[in-house]
C-alpha cells in the first residue's frame, strides 16, 4: 500500500513492475520451446546400457550429501578410462533429466500462458486504481494538518490533569494509612487481636508500600513486630487459661459424654425388647420365674427418667468455651508459628493425659472412684476429639491413636491392679457396667476399645471368683439353718409352694393323702433357688459384652460348673466332715444330694432357656452336677460308715465285765443290747437310702462290732480271763449273731451278714467245747472245723485262762479233775506255741 505523499514513487513501482512481468513471460516461452526441440532430438538417440557401479555414484552426487570428494575418488581409482566413462554416464543422467524437465513444462505451459495473459488484462483496472489512490492521498494530507494542531492541545490538557491527579493521590494515600493505624489501636485495646493481625498485613502489604518514603511509615513499620509479640503472649496465656480450665472440667465432661452414651444405648435396648415381645418371649421351664418381668419394668421407668432429663444433657460445646484454642490457633498461623503452637499444646496435653491415668489409691473402695477416674478419661479424649474434627493439624488422628494407646495401656494396667482387691460381686459388676459404658462412649468417637473387653473376660473370671465366694458363705447359711429332716406337708398350698420352688415329681407322693412329706429337706429346695440365682448373676455380668449367644451359654455353663463342683460339693464336704453332724443327719445329706443330682437337668433346660441354644449343639458345655453329687454322697457314705463305728466304739467302751466270774448273768450284757437297739433304729433310718449303701453300712458295723469285741478279749492290758467271763462273753456274741440272723437291712443272701462274727464263733466255740484234739488235728485243713481261728489268738487266750486257773485253784493240785485240766491246759499251750513258731519259721510266698 502506497503511503501518504509517495505517488511518485508508486508509480515508479508499478511501471517496473508491468516491465518485469512481460520480459519474464517472453522468456519462459523461448525456454520450453528450446527443451521441447532437445527432447524430441534426443529422444531419437538410443541410450547405452548402464554400469550398476557408475548408477551407485549418481545416485551419491543426487543425494546432496556434502562433501563428494571421496565418491569422486572412487571414480578416478578404479581404472584408467573411468574419467572418461563417467562423463559419459553423467551426460547421459543430465539428459534423461532434461526430458522429464521438457515433459514437465510441456503439460504446464498451457495454463502458464492463460495466467500471463490474464495478468495482461489486470493492467488497465490497475492504472485506474492508481490514479484514485493518487488523489484520495492527496486530500488526506490537507486534512490531516489541522487534526494534527488539535492533537497537540489535547496532549498537553492530558498531561497537566495527569500531573494533578497522581498529586492528589499521592497527598490521599496518608489519610488511609493513618486511619488503618488508628483502627489497628482500637482492636488492641478491645482484645481483638487476631483482627488486629490482619490489619497489620493490610498495612505492611498494601499501605505501607505507597508511603514508605516517608518518616511516619518507618516509625509504624518498627512497630509491628512488637506488636505481634505482644499479641503471642496475651494468645498463649489464653492458652494455659484454657488449658487449666478442661482439666478441671474433664469430669464433667466424661459424664456428659457417658450419659449420651448410655441414653443411647438404652434406648437401643428398648427396641430390641420391644421387638422380642413383638414376636414373643422366651418361656423357661416350668416353676421358673422369668426375669424380664422386673428388668422390663426397671427399663421403663429408667427410660421415663431419662425422657425426662434429656433437655438437660450438655453438649461438650455448652461446657467447654474452645474460642481460646481456635484464636491461638489462627494467631500463631497468621504469625507463620503454628507448628511451635501445635507442639506446646501437645507436649501440654500429655502431661495432663498422665495426670489424669494416675487413680487414687482407694480407687477400688468404692465405685465412685472408679467413676471419677473413668469421667475424667472420657472428658480428655472428648475435648480431643472435639478439637480433631474441628482445627485443621492442631491434633491428628495419628497423635490421638498414640495417645489412646498409651493411654489403654495405662488404664488397662490401672483396672488389672485396682479390681484385684475388689471382694464384693456387686462393686466388680457395677465395675463392668463403668467399663462397658467407658468402652462404648469412646468407641462411638473412634477409638478401638477391644482390648477393654478382653479385659472384660479377665475381671469376669475374677467375678465368678467373688461370686463363688459370697454363693459359699450362702450355702454354708442354707445348711446351718437346715434341720434334716423331711419337709412335712399339712395342705395341698403347702404342698404347690414346695413344688414352685424345686422340681420334684413322684406319682406316689402325690397319691398320698395330707399330711405327708418329701422326702428331701428344706435345704434342697433353697440350694436350687440359689444355683439359679447364682446363673442370673453370672448372666448379668455376661450383658453387654457384645458376645454370642453361644459364648454367653458357655459362660454360664462354666461358670455354674464351678458353682457345683467346687463350691457346693466343698461346703458339702465340709458339712460332712463336722462333728455334730450325726448319721441321721448324713442319711438326710445322702437323700439331699439324689434330689439335687436329678435337678441337674432342670438346671441345664433353665440355662438352656434363657441363651436360646439347645443342648444337643456340638460344642454345649453340660453341668458336672452328676459327678459333684456323687462324690458328696460317696463321702457321706464314708463318714457314715466312720460315724457308725465311732458310735459302736462309744458303747463297747461302756461295756464292764467281771474276767474272773465263775458263773454267767444268764443274760446278755446291757451295754451290748443298748447297742444292738440303736442299730436297729439306724438301719430303720437307713431304709431311705439306696440299697447297697444300707448293706454296706449294716455289714460294716457288724465286722466292726466283732473286730471291737475280738479286740477285747485279746487286750494286753486284760491279764486274767476265767471261764465263766467266756461263757458271759459267748451269751454277748449270740445277740449279736441273733441281731444279723434279723435281716436288720433287707437284701442279703443267707447267712452273709452273720460271717461278720464268724471268728468270733469259732474261737468262743473252741474254748466252749474245750476241743483242742480236733483243732490241733484239723489245722490248715480247708474243711477244718476252726478254719477261722488263728494260733496266735488261741495262745493268747488261753494263756490268760491258764493264769485265772493257777489263781483261783490254789488247792487244785489237791484234786485230779483239776489237775489234768490245768496239765491239758499246758500241754496245748506247748502245742500252740510250736505251731507258733512253725508258722513263723515257715517261709512266706
């Protein structure tokens, strides 16, 4: 495009150019035609065949790839015409190319020619348009004179306003640094200082900036910092005042936070209770009360309270004033301090963590010192918490996991120690209840608590522990109070109270008419209540521990195991084993335990009903009840045996006999038929007892009769024995063998019970008949007639007569009969003596 006063020159321009054009297209004609000629007269020529080596080196000097010397080497290298033939072969390229040149512009050369001539054309329209360019120039330039006079003025009222407007701003920009200083004043002395802070940025940032040249500005600018420190200071000690002050009101932060807890969880509760009626309940068995009777109505009434009071529950937030920690927060961040903020008020926070694990030393008196020491916890790790969800990196959750950590490790050592001492079931299940509620508030914050329910499993064996202790001294009172005899029964309400409280059925009991009697005592029915008390005790504490049914089943079972076979069966052993404890009384224990021993299964189906899970299941624990009950009938059985010995020795020490009458009473001993009279009112007794425990007793205390009375006469301390005292002692071993002969027990076979006194028989019988040829005849003989009585025992006794007789007959060496007695007597005492010794000589087997 031409410029304005440059017409002569564009026009300069344009005739060369026209000029330019033409020549160009004069001579692109004659050069087509020209290759167009030495195409067609080379194309006549026949082209000679190629050398592959010499195509190899055009092909290099095509490629344009610089420098060629060394393919030019090769050519002249090889032979001595290769200059030569290469010249040839390099025409000869030259030429094949100058055809495909020829062909090329002879297919372009038509439309090369159009385009010359519509340029042709073009030339006329451009002459006119340079002439209008030529005149519409000349004209812009007249006008643009005066534009230009104009622009000047304009240019200098520009700069004049320019100057006074940046003097105005300059003469403005103290007015608001000033009053932003004056504001910055105010929010120090109204203790707004984190506004204060953003104030000082504003001013350094944006105000200062605009005025710093000046004296004022610099005076302000020393000033900041100080300010800044002033506010670190009055914020930190904010700090500690908030600090102090949640550590005073962590308590009552724990308990607020443990009765959200707890509220939630009844009304959890409720809901699954209404849910079970909805469906039905679980009905034990029969005679069985069903406690949910009077949790349900204790539930209601809790939850009424509760409905009540909800609109006085706190929240951590109506408690607790954070804006402390949230503006010291936001001033050391402001500051660029934050992480010497954050590490204050952590390295703060544990030191009251360890504060706050640290129990009293009563802590385990009471169970408000376990609740003090648990409300405090649960406040800490709330406020935690609370400023976890709410600050950005002031706590994280890795540093509150820590803390927990440490923290339940504390806590868990703490409880370990301190519910050791507890003795009383109903402090260690409150305690349980404290921690179930401790565990269950912090779990709904987050923080993992099953390592206080392993816990839990831990202080439940020691609960069983008390509860088998406080279930002994209960027993112990029940057998105390007893007075082992029969429950008598004068009506039938008597008779329903009875059976209300202890599962018994006999058809025949009930077909009697009143008054009558069970055949247990009144402890039977008192210890089964107990064992089930002892069960719903033990299942209070298994509530809440968010277990199975089948683990609360085994809990139950193994717990009442414990009951039964250590507990229940020592207190019986030990009952057993007391002095006063007569046989009456064991016969009693003995019906006592039978009874006991077949309620098991009522016991077993109780359980059953309250967990759900049947007793067929693989893994179902079943009650030692058995086997507990029978080990306490097995001893009883024995002290029975040992009583009555006891008993039987009592009475054969008031015997009192004459050794040296010479005639008998003509009667049984009176000691003797007191004794065989309280037997018979024993074994009378014993008709309640199974069978062979009846045999067993009766022939126990007929060998220890004749053992006793054996003894007796065989005493060392008994010197002289006359024949008369025999034949008295021989009238006391024919009541006893009258007394088995009697069938005292039912159930032996023959004459079982009278061999009880069979040596006593045959050595009486020996000494009666004075048959001392057939004894010393028939010895060691298996059908011999004193089988039974031993050399030794015959010695012994006939020794003691032998004396009587040299004592009494003073003058029997006077008389014959008595003086071939007192020779037979010697001469079977030298007899005895040398079998005696024979026996003694003989080698054992």
């Amino acid at each position: 495009m031409c410029h304005v006063g440059g017409a002569g020159s564009c026009s300069d321009s344009s005739d060369k150019y026209n000029l330019e054009l033409s020549d160009f297209c004069i001579i692109c004609t004659i050069s087509l035609q020209g290759r167009a000629e030495k195409s067609g007269a080379g194309g006549t020529m026949l082209e000679e065949e190629t050398d592959p080596t010499y195509e190899n080196v055009l092909a290099e000097i095509q490629s344009f790839e610089l420098p060629i010397e060394a393919t030019l080497r090769s050519v002249y290298d090889d032979q001595p015409n290769a200059h030569k033939k290469f010249m040839e072969k390099l025409e000869a390229c030259i030429r094949n190319h100058d055809k495909e040149i020829e062909k090329m512009c002879n297919f372009h050369h038509q439309g090369f020619v159009d385009a010359i001539t519509e340029l042709l054309k073009v030339r006329t329209d451009a002459e006119k348009l340079k002439v209008q360019v030529t005149d519409t120039n000349r004209r812009f330039q007249d006008a643009g004179k005066e534009v230009i006079v104009h622009t000047e003025d304009i240019i200098r009222c520009r700069i004049q306003q320019r100057n006074i407007t940046t003097v105005v701003e300059k003469l403005q920009l103290c007015l608001p640094v000033l009053e932003m200083y004056s504001k910055l004043k105010e929010q120090m002395s109204a203790k707004r200082y984190y506004s204060a802070l953003k104030t000082m940025e504003q001013l350094e940032n944006v105000y200062f900036p605009w005025v710093s040249q000046y004296r004022f500005c610099q005076l302000m600018i020393e000033n900041l910092p100080k300010l800044r420190e002033d506010i670190k200071e009055i914020s930190m000690s904010d700090l500690k005042d908030f600090l102090e002050s949640i550590r005073k009101h962590s308590d009552k932060i724990g308990e607020t936070a443990m009765k959200q807890a707890q509220h939630q969880k009844t009304f959890n509760v409720s809901l699954q209770k209404k849910n079970k009626m909805k469906f039905g309940k679980n009905m034990y068995i029969k005679h069985d009360r069903i406690p949910e009777e009077k949790s349900e109505i204790v539930l209601k009434h809790s939850l009424k309270e509760e409905d009540e009071n909800e609109e006085e529950v706190l929240t951590v937030q109506d408690l607790v004033d954070f804006s402390p920690v949230y503006r010291c927060l936001h001033i050391y961040s402001v500051l660029g301090d934050e992480e010497t903020f954050e590490n204050y008020y952590r390295k703060q926070r544990k030191k009251q963590a360890r504060l706050v694990l640290q129990p009293q030393s009563n802590m385990h008196e009471t169970v408000d010192g376990y609740r003090r020491y648990f409300t405090q916890i649960v406040g800490f790790f709330v406020v935690e918490d609370h400023i976890l969800h709410v600050t950005q990196g002031l706590v994280t959750r890795a540093y509150t996991d820590e803390l927990w950590n440490m923290a339940l490790s504390k806590i868990i050592a703490v409880l370990r120690a301190h519910s050791s001492y507890c003795t009383d079931p109903d402090l260690v299940l409150e305690l349980k209840n404290l921690i179930v509620i401790f565990a269950d508030t912090l779990q709904g914050y987050g923080f993992p608590v099953n390592r206080l329910f392993d816990l839990l499993f831990e202080i439940r064996d020691q609960y069983n522990e008390t509860l088998l202790k406080k279930w002994a001294g209960v027993f112990r009172d029940i057998f105390e109070e007893d007075n082992y005899s029969p429950i008598p029964i004068v009506n039938e309400e008597e008779y329903k109270i009875v059976i209300s409280k202890f599962p018994f059925q006999d058809p025949d009991l009930e077909k009697q008419s009143f008054p009558k009697k069970f055949p247990m005592s009144q402890s039977v029915p008192h210890i089964y209540i107990q064992v089930k008390e002892f069960i719903y005790a033990s299942l209070k504490f298994s509530e809440s521990l968010h277990r199975s049914s089948t683990e609360i089943d085994d809990m139950l079972r193994k717990s009442t195991n414990l009951l039964l076979t250590r507990t229940l069966s020592s207190c019986l052993l030990n009952l057993i084993r007391k002095p006063h404890i007569g046989l009456t009384e064991l016969v009693q224990i003995i019906i006592n335990t039978t009874h006991l021993e077949q309620a098991c299964k009522y016991l077993e189906d109780f359980i059953t009903n309250i967990t759900n899970i049947s007793q067929e299941t693989v893994h179902t624990t079943r009650l030692y009840g058995l086997s507990t009950f029978k080990d306490a009938r097995h001893a009883a059985e024995g002290e029975i045996y040992t009583k009555l010995n006891q008993k039987i020795d009592e009475f054969v020490q008031l015997a009192d006999y004459d050794w040296t009458m010479s005639e008998p009473d003509g009667r049984a001993s009176g000691y003797l038929m007191d004794l065989i009279n309280f037997l018979r009112s024993i074994f009378q007794v014993f008709t309640h007892l199974p069978g062979k425990v009846a045999q067993t007793a009766c022939m126990s205390a007929c060998q220890h009769l004749s053992t006793s009375l054996m003894q007796m006469l065989l005493d060392s301390e008994l010197k002289q024995i006359s024949m008369g005292a025999v034949q008295q002692f021989n009238l006391d071993v024919i009541q006893c063998e009258l007394f088995a002969s009697s069938e005292p027990v039912p159930g032996f076979q023959g004459d079982t019970l009278q061999l009880a006194f069979i040596d006593l028989r045959q050595l009486l019988d020996l000494f009666m008949v004075w048959d001392w040829s057939t004894y010393l005849a028939d010895y060691g003989q298996p059908a011999s007639k004193y089988l039974r009585v031993n050399p030794n025992t015959a010695l012994t006794l006939l020794e003691k007569m032998k004396d009587t007789s040299k004592k009494n007959n003073i003058f029997a060496q006077f008389r014959k009969n008595d003086r071939d007695k007192q020779k037979l007597i010697e001469t079977v005492v030298k007899q005895l003596r040398s079998l005696v010794n024979e026996r003694s000589s003989r080698p054992s087997l």
